[in-house]
C-alpha cells in the first residue's frame, strides 16, 4: 500500500516544490481551538501536518512548545484524546497526510500496542519519536517494524554533526543506518541537540554540506529520501535558504506558529504568515 507521504513529495518535485510541516498542539474534545488550526494549515496550504501527542518531560523542546505542553498537562489532554484528534482529522481530511510527534513516554504510558493500533486507526502516515534509538539499538522493542507493518512510517533525524561524519567511525556506520533505514522523509536538524525554537540565522554553512552529503550517501545506497530542515524556521526567508541554498526537500516548524498563538494572535491574523510560509517553497 502506497503512503500518502510518498505521493505528497511526488506531486510536490514535479511542482518544484518544497514541504511545508507546521506542528498543531492538541486539546480535549471537541477540539475547538486544534480544529481551528488545523483546518486554518490546511486552507493556508500546509503539505501536511504534525499532530502533538503531549508529553510530561518535553527535553528537547524550546520555550514556545514548552508552554503548549503545560498548557495540555493542566488540561489533563491524554493520549486517548490525542488519537481521537486524528482519527478526527482523518476522517475530515481523508487524502491529506498526517503525522504526529511525541516522545517515547506516552508510547510507554498509552501502550506500545495501543500505541501502533492508535495510529492505524487514525490512517497515520508517520511518527515523529526523537527519542527512540531505532537504529542504534536495532528497533529493540519491535516498534518500528510494528508500526511498519501497519504501514506508518518512522521519521529518522540526523544531526549536522552526524552528516559530516568521518569515514570508518562508529558515527559514519550509524549514519549509513539511519539513511537506509529512512522512509518518507528524514529530519535534518537545524540546532544543537535539536532543540526546537525559533532562531533569527539559519546556519547555511553547517547545513549545506551536510545535506549535501546525505544526498550522496542516499545515491551510494539508492536511497531516495527527502530531506527536511527542523528545529529554528522561523520566517519565509529562512524556508527559502533551506531549499534553495541549503538543498532541502522542505521544512518542519512549530515555534514560529505557537509564538504567536501565546501573543495573542488571532488565526485570522496568523493565517496570511502560513501563506507565505508555504509560498515560500515555491521555486
């Protein structure tokens, strides 16, 4: 069975066209506010979407996502809650591709079973899990070939530094693992430790070569993944250097939106800045 992923990144590259991947924080039902973002990605043109499963200890994420955390904690937003948005979102957007991002925490508390179930009654397309050593300790758990096995995708992130990896090294084996390994698309992230946030520079000499160099180990192991920048987008100018300059297939963001959620922002104000976002990848 195809993946709605596969058939996004087709239609987009005849297009010359990049991704564009805004993140939508989650609520309890009825979804008012998740829905109203949602649906405001989708008309401002948005490839496709991640889906926030909260998470109690959120270590590797900035200020902005920090606070749409808490907010879900005090809102007692639970796992169960988290899938019933996308099955939510599925059933109202049936041919757009759907993600959702979250830490191997809620996977331990909701049940690595449920877990993968969870996301295949949704109809899934991918999981964004940073913190689930996949490769390096070869899918010890099985929760990559179960989630496979219902035809949803594991998004691999590979850091600057890993990319440029020496030759030889535990880091370079490791990096092939990953490349090969990857299916829909892979993160390439922006900031140390990819923690998210936004950034004022995007760092064009670090990720150029090693996007570059990604490119040339998928062509050694005939590997055709895109690659998409994370951690740090933070305008349209940034979206453009990252495919344009850098060679990226497209882009991942987050705090860019929820930053202005938190000031106040109106969606109706917000919406026209996706717009650009998203005009952004435009060749």
């Amino acid at each position: 069975m195809e993946n709605r992923l596969d058939r996004m990144f087709d239609k987009l590259h005849k297009n010359n066209e990049g991704v564009l991947i805004p993140l939508a924080p989650g609520d309890k039902a009825p979804f008012s506010i998740s829905n109203e973002i949602i649906d405001m990605f989708y008309e401002a043109g948005a490839d496709t979407i991640e889906i926030a499963v909260p998470t109690r200890y959120p270590w590797m994420e900035g200020n902005n996502m920090q606070i749409h955390q808490l907010e879900a904690i005090e809102q007692s937003v639970k796992g169960s809650d988290s899938f019933d948005l996308m099955k939510f979102t599925r059933n109202k957007y049936p041919d757009w591709p759907l993600l959702t991002i979250n830490f191997m925490g809620p996977v331990f508390r909701y049940g690595q079973a449920n877990y993968v179930q969870g996301c295949a009654d949704a109809s899934m397309d991918a999981v964004d899990i940073p913190d689930y050593a996949y490769v390096s300790q070869n899918d010890s758990l099985g929760f990559v070939s179960s989630l496979l096995s219902k035809n949803v995708y594991f998004i691999v992130d590979i850091a600057t530094k890993l990319a440029m990896a020496e030759e030889g090294t535990r880091e370079y084996a490791l990096l092939c693992e990953l490349i090969k390994k990857s299916k829909g698309f892979l993160f390439m992230i922006a900031q140390p430790g990819g923690v998210s946030g936004t950034k004022s520079t995007l760092p064009v000499d670090e990720l150029k070569p090693a996007v570059d160099r990604v490119k040339e180990l998928e062509e050694k192991f005939k590997v055709n993944t895109p690659i998409v920048v994370v951690c740090g987008i933070s305008s349209p100018e940034q979206v453009r250097q990252s495919i344009r300059e850098v060679g990226a297939d497209g882009v991942m963001l987050g705090s860019a939106i929820s930053k202005r959620l938190q000031a106040g922002e109106t969606i109706e104000k917000i919406e026209p800045f996706t717009r650009e976002l998203k005009e952004a990848t435009k060749g």
